[in-house]
C-alpha cells in the first residue's frame, strides 16, 4: 500500500481500503473472530503509485488473559 506503521496506526479497515475491498476484510474479520481459525488468502491490492500489486494476507486473532478473543475498543 505504501503506507507507514504510523500512517496505519489507529486506523478502521474502512479508513485504509476503498469501500468494496473494506467491506469484504471486515466481514472476513468477524467471522474470524466468532470463528477463530488461522486464515490464508490472496488477493490483488493497488498501491500507492496506481500499480496493482499480489498479496497474501495472514490472519489470526489474538486472545486475552482468560484466552478470550481480545477486541480493540474504539474511543
């Protein structure tokens, strides 16, 4: 994406992805957590400079001292 860890941080999936690509992670997400499952996908992001570029995206979740599924509560 072109981005840096501060340009990232703090950041919604819908303030970092155009809409239909926000959409679709987001959804991928919850399921990921009402499922917590090691996921695997690839996908075609564009970057910063037009280019479309491949990716694989690694997803888990991370869990609390109780070994519940930790959320970030939005302030």
């Amino acid at each position: 994406m072109g981005k840096t860890a501060e340009d990232i941080r703090g950041k919604t999936i819908f303030e970092l992805w155009p809409d239909e690509n926000a959409a679709l992670y987001h959804a991928q997400d919850l399921e990921l957590m009402q499922h917590p499952n090691f996921h695997v996908s690839d996908s075609t992001i564009i970057d910063k400079y037009g280019k479309r570029r491949p990716v694989i995206f690694i997803k888990d979740v991370f869990y609390d001292e109780s070994r519940k599924v930790a959320r970030r509560a939005r302030t």
